[in-house]
C-alpha cells in the first residue's frame, strides 16, 4: 500500500508517492548481508552501529539516517543506490544519458520524513542530482555528516534548515546552496508543508 501525500508543499504534479512501511529497504539490507555471509554482529563492527538498531533496520521497524545507511551499503560491499527501488530497465543505449520520469532510481526513508529521486543515469558516477522531499519534521539524521565532495542545491519549495559547522541558515524557495561535504552537515526540514529541494553530488555517493 502507498499513499500520496495531500496538501504538503509542492504541486500535485511535483509530490512524490511515500511508501506507508520501510519493508522494500529492510529486506533489501537483510539479503545484502545473507548474500556476504555476514552477521548482524559483523556488521555492528564494520559500521558502529549497534546491533539493536541494525536488527530493527532490517526487520522495517526504524528508518536509518542518511549518514547510517551509506555506511551499511559499506559494510556490506554495495553502493547505496542497490537499496533503492529499482524502476523497469531501459535501452542500454537510453540509459547511458537519459532517465525518464517514471524510471528514477527512488528512496522511500518515511520514518525521517525522507524520499529522493536520482535523477541522474546509473552510469554517471563524477556528479549526481536527486530530488530530495522532506515531509514537516523530516531530517537527514540528528548526527552530522562528513565525506568527500561538493554539494550545491535550491530550495524549489519549502523550507530547509541546513547546519554547516556550528553556523545553522534557514533556507526558503528560491535559495540556493553549496558546500564542501567534509563540512559537517545535517538539515532538516522546520515549516508547516513539505520541502522540495533540488541537490547536486560530486562526486555520486548514493
């Protein structure tokens, strides 16, 4: 079952469809370790994350942070994007330079309000740019993240709380931004309606 969020920010045209459970992700996790064999406790030591958490990641009880779920894909030897729902193939040929509508790599994370679009082609590793959507509340995580790269992104509309360091910046439509990713980061989303954000990678870490 999915639902559409109604009235939260962006046009009926722009809203994304949010998953109601995270049992796509949880089982995608949960193979991924089977397939290399590993323990919930080998993963504890590769990720520092407690064995607790890991476990109710894997049964879809909680949502793991952006920051959590890189170091998972890590610790079990995939790139993050293999844990996000993969849309029908197309053309090899297409696929290279182009991603149609309805064939967006796409990441429902709804327990911390959370869902990206990729927007950029599998293949394409220098640079990627997603759609990010944050429901009222929803966060990135409440740790900061740090890691190679340079980010840049517009407010396309909403609200967005960005924390660079020890300096915090309220963002509305319209605003832009651009960061070194070894800044630590985190953000979230404080307004009333969902947060439409345009964001851009480079390299690609998802």
């Amino acid at each position: 079952m999915r639902t559409k969020i109604a009235n939260a920010g962006p046009s009926d045209a722009t809203q994304p469809e949010m998953a109601v459970r995270t049992d796509g992700l949880a089982m995608r996790l949960r193979q991924a370790r089977k397939a290399q064999g590993l323990r919930l406790t080998d993963v504890a030591k590769k990720t520092g994350l407690t064995i607790g958490l890991i476990s109710q990641v894997e049964r879809g009880l909680t949502t793991p942070s952006m920051r959590s779920l890189r170091q998972l894909a890590d610790a079990l030897g995939i790139q993050v994007d293999e844990l996000f729902r993969q849309p029908p193939a197309a053309s090899d040929r297409e696929a290279d330079h182009i991603v149609r509508k309805d064939r967006r790599r796409v990441l429902n994370l709804e327990r911390i309000g959370m869902h990206m679009e990729i927007l950029t082609p599998k293949k394409t590793r220098a640079v990627q740019a997603f759609a990010a959507y944050l429901l009222p509340g929803g966060i990135s995580g409440t740790e900061f993240d740090v890691h190679h790269g340079q980010e840049c992104g517009i407010i396309v509309d909403g609200q967005l709380e960005l924390w660079l360091g020890k300096e915090k910046y309220l963002l509305g439509a319209g605003d832009c931004f651009s960061f070194n990713s070894r800044t630590p980061h985190r953000y979230r989303n404080p307004g009333p309606t969902m947060a439409y954000i345009h964001w851009v990678i480079a390299p690609a870490i998802y």
